[in-house]
C-alpha cells in the first residue's frame, strides 16, 4: 500500500509472444499504469475476469507528478509520460512486444495531446517552453540516440563542458584560415581578379 495521492493514470495492452512447437502464440495483458505525485510511476497488472491487481512495479520518472498520456506508435498502444523527463512506453518488438519504458531525447514536455493527419498518421502536439511544437516518434525501440553534425575541419579533440552538458570540437587543418579572415580574403582576391581583367581588357 502507499500514502503518496496518484495524479494520472492510463490502461495500457501488451501483446506477449511466445513461441512454442515451431508455432507463434500471442497472450495479451492488461497493465494498469499510475502517476503519484512523488514521481514515482506504478505499474500493476489487471486480471481481465475477476479485475485483480497483481505484480506491481514501481519507478521513478522524474521529480514532478507524472502526467500519463495514451499514444499510438507503431499503429500500437503506448504510453507517454511526462514529468521533469519525457518517458515512452511501448510494447517492444526486440523483446518479443514487452512492455519497455524508457525516455525519450528531448526537452522537458509542459502538456502534450496526440493527433492524427495524413502526413503524419501518430503525430503529438506539445507545449514546451511556451512554444507549439508537432512532434512524431521515430526509432522506438533503439538504445541510443544519434546526431550527425558536418565539420569544417579535421577534429583535434573533444571536451564536455562539466556544468552545461556540451559538447566542444576543436578543430584545426594545415595552411587554414579563420573563417574571419575569409571575407577579407576574398575581397581581395575578388580586387586581384577584376584588375587582371582590365589588363586583358586593355591589351
């Protein structure tokens, strides 16, 4: 039992697979999810004859009261849960549909609602920072989050700023110039080029 007052809750179903003589079974269970104000989300399974609450798992999602959302991802049920982090729950196809809960790489969500169109069939629109933002969920499922950013020259090295998170790159390649220097340069190059023609032109 817990004293902690719930702030959301949202029923989801995951599609369990087994396989067993050369042949695929799927058992679907019914999972109750609840958001208490401590940021502490519960996970409980529901017995669809007799409603009995069983199994019971509990975790930490962030420092403010969850707030559960039902989405569709991959023309699934899944749940998006919002609090300081933003948490997808999905059924998992690597780990034959189990239910996995992990957050997402983006910012923090102040409310969200789902949408559907034709461009974007499992859409979600949120508020963040005071802004709209459309959002889709791509790549549920992966481990890591990956972005690739072009370099101007060759990287030298790499450092992680200790308080802020970020990422510095220096960079660095034989007889470069700073990018400061190039208007300059090229002013000059683009004199040079127009002198040359008047010489031709005069010839």
């Amino acid at each position: 039992t817990t004293t902690t007052s719930s702030s959301s809750s949202s029923i989801t179903n995951s599609n369990i697979i087994s396989q067993a003589a050369g042949t695929a079974t799927g058992a679907v269970s019914l999972y109750l999810h609840v958001g208490l104000a401590n940021g502490i989300l519960l996970r409980t399974a529901v017995d669809r004859v007799s409603g009995t609450l069983s199994d019971s798992r509990a975790r930490l999602v962030g420092t403010d009261s969850p707030h559960l959302l039902a989405i569709r991802v991959r023309n699934t049920r899944a749940l998006l849960t919002l609090s300081s982090r933003v948490w997808l729950g999905h059924a998992d196809v690597a780990h034959q549909g189990r239910f996995s809960l992990a957050p997402l790489c983006y910012e923090r969500l102040d409310s969200a609602a789902p949408f559907s169109s034709d461009q974007c069939p499992e859409g979600i629109v949120a508020l963040c920072k005071g802004t709209l933002r459309v959002l889709a969920i791509e790549n549920a499922g992966e481990t890591f989050s990956s972005k690739s950013c072009r370099l101007r020259y060759t990287p030298r090295r790499l450092l992680i700023h200790p308080q802020h998170k970020v990422l510095f790159v220096a960079e660095a390649d034989h007889q470069a110039l700073p990018m400061a220097d190039n208007p300059a340069l090229l002013a000059k190059l683009r004199a040079k080029v127009e002198d040359d023609e008047e010489r031709e032109g005069e010839m």
